[in-house]
C-alpha cells in the first residue's frame, strides 16, 4: 500500500489478500504484474484523484503528553504542486507556504508541523529523507 492507499482507507483492503478480478475481468491467478497493474490502470483512468491527506498541527508536539498536545488539523489535496516547503529535520515544520497554492488557500500557515501524510505518522521517520520518501510517493499518486 502507498501511504495514502484509498483500497487500505476506505475500502479496508488488507494485506495479503488476493485481486481475483478487475471490473469485468478475472485475472485467474494472473502471475504478470505488468498484466494485472494494465488492467488496474485502465479500469480507474476515469475515477477522480483519491486525495493526499496531511495533517499538520498548530504548535509543538514533541515532548508533550498526547492530553496537553495541540488538536491536529487535516487536510486534503487533489492537485499539485501542493504549494509548501518543509524543514529538513525534526520536527517537520511548515518553512515556506507559496501565494495561491492548494496550501495557501486551504490556509496552511508558516511553523505549522507536520504530523502525517495519509496513514503514516511522521514522528515514525528515523530521517529526514524517509520523511521526503513518503511525501514525495503521496504526492505523485496527484498526477
């Protein structure tokens, strides 16, 4: 699954279990991923963007009971580019927000941490690159 898997989120695909059938098609134990990824791709050419989700909290998190930890605020992004620069090391915080960006108009402000990118929580990173990783992967599913 992605981080922002719409099979795992809302439709509670779990892993491990089998596609027997794409629309119409049976895959009849279809062994060529090529095959079965051509099937999947035509078949949701037409469905809209499965939006990435962020969620970012006002104020710091680190080192604060969950209790006294500021309430997270979610958002959800269906184009791109999204319209925001990250510091590249914990905590991840909001450095720049771009004038007239989905982030912008949504009112993602400058300081703001992030705190998950789809079902993935941040403050699971060991690096700042497995942060970029998973953000990167969210954002391209946008194309």
């Amino acid at each position: 699954f992605t981080v922002n898997s719409y099979a795992k989120r809302e439709l509670g695909v779990e892993i491990g279990w089998k596609l027997v059938r794409v629309g119409n098609t049976d895959l009849d134990e279809n062994p060529h991923f090529g095959e079965v990824n051509d099937y999947l791709s035509d078949f949701v050419k037409n469905f809209p963007v499965y939006p990435l989700i962020l969620e970012f909290s006002e104020g710091a998190r680190r080192h604060k009971a969950p209790s006294s930890r500021p309430a997270p605020q979610t958002f959800r992004f269906s184009d791109r580019p999204i319209g925001i620069d990250l510091s590249m090391r914990a905590p991840f915080r909001v450095t720049k927000v771009h004038e007239d960006s989905p982030a912008h108009q949504q009112g993602i402000l400058v300081g703001w941490e992030l705190i998950k990118i789809g079902d993935w929580e941040v403050e699971n990173a060991a690096t700042a690159r497995e942060v970029l990783t998973n953000f990167n992967e969210g954002v391209q599913a946008l194309d």
